[in-house]
C-alpha cells in the first residue's frame, strides 16, 4: 500500500516500550499546537492538544510538553502497542490568525517492533 | 457518528484534464479547510471556507485550483488543466465553529497525473 512514511525521520521501539516525538516550531507567536496521527491510506488523526498557557497535558496512555523557550513540543506515548505504528505530525496554529489554519511540521514515523 | 468524507477516493487523470474533488464535513461544522499533501510531507494548507464563505485561498499553488463551498455544507475542490506536479492526496477538513481550532479529517483524494 501506499506510504505516507517516505524519507521520514524513524523512531523503531519495542512494544510496551515507552515513546516519545519531538518537534520544533518556528513561529513563536503560535499559541496551539496539535498531534495528528496518520496511518498509511488515511487522513491525519488528532491524539491531543495544547494551549500556549500550559506546559504540559495528558491524555489515555499520551502525554504533549511543550517548551515556549526553546519552542519546542513532545508527544509521550505510554505502553507503546503496534496499534501505534503511523506517522506522527506536529501542527500550530499562529496567533490571531483569522483562519486557524494548521502549519504541520515533517512528521515522524513510529515502527513498533512486536 | 459520520465523520468527514471525500471522494473520490483515488482519481487518475492525464496531464492537462480537469478534475474535482469532493467533500462532505461533518454536519453542522462552520469551518472547512483543503490541504495538500505531497508524498512523505506534511499536509500545506491551501483554503478556508466559514460557511459558504472563502476567507482564505492563500495556499492555493496557482489559478489553476478554484474551490467553492456554495451552500455552506458540501465543498468542491477544482483542477483545470493538470500538471504533474498536481500529484497529491488533497485532505478536507472541518471544525464545528470558525473559533474552534480542533479540525478533523477526511481520508483524502489521491490524485495522480500522468
């Protein structure tokens, strides 16, 4: 089937393993910020958000920090299953911006190793 | 309940043919967002649409891509004369109120010029 994992950064962990994605920013007047999730074949997935008032947030089994100062976000995946294996994407939206649209960073990709 | 859906799914068309691209959003969603995705990159924005309304075709790469969203549900993304570089997976979007930021997303059209 098709890929949407070509010439993407790869992190490879073991189930039940912990996980963790980075990615950095550029622009510092964006004031949220999304992980999108997308396995081969489909549209992006949202996992979880975060505004720029907070550093951190959780969800079931993820977690997202993010630090303004180095602009600079992380997506935590706890008991990492194969279930999880997809491309994962950053996105921000800038402040006041009247469209809310979503600048997406490169992506990486998750390959659970059963 | 349904989420966002495009079709076709997969569309091939010869170099200088039109094509549209259709989505249905969620119901009841205001916002409406195309984005492009070339091959192992991250989905770029092309256009924005609160309710029948286009507040935003920034993103749109030429004059050659039209989009319209008449009745403020259904939007139809257009392709005149196609080039090979038109080749992507063009996703749809929609969020339930232009000051929403979570967007979700359709499975996206595959398209490929030859």
């Amino acid at each position: 089937g098709e890929s949407v994992g070509l010439h993407l950064p790869t992190l490879s962990v073991q189930e039940g393993d912990n996980s963790i994605i980075n990615c950095a920013y550029s622009n510092s007047a964006s004031d949220y910020f999304i992980w999108y999730k997308q396995e081969s074949g489909k549209g992006p997935q949202f996992i979880i958000d975060i505004r720029s008032n907070m550093d951190k947030r959780q969800g079931q089994r993820v977690t997202v920090l993010l630090n303004k100062t180095v602009k600079h976000l992380s997506l935590q995946i706890a008991a990492t299953q194969p279930g999880d294996s997809a491309v994962y994407f950053c996105a921000e939206t800038p402040y006041g911006g009247a469209t809310n649209k979503l600048i997406f960073g490169t992506g990486t990709l998750l390959a659970v190793q059963p | 309940g349904a989420g966002v859906s495009q079709s076709p799914r997969y569309k091939v068309a010869k170099r200088g043919q039109d094509v549209a691209l259709r989505c249905d959003p969620i119901s009841g969603h205001v916002s409406l967002f195309w984005y492009q995705q070339a091959l192992g990159q991250g989905p770029e924005f092309l256009t924005y649409f609160q309710n029948e309304a286009q507040l935003d075709k920034s993103g749109l790469p030429s004059d050659r891509f039209f989009a319209e969203r008449p009745e403020g549900s259904v939007s139809t993304l257009k392709i005149q004369r196609t080039q090979q570089e038109d080749s992507a997976v063009y996703l749809c979007a929609s969020s339930p109120a232009s000051s929403t930021d979570t967007q979700y997303f359709g499975p996206g059209t595959r398209l490929t010029v030859l």
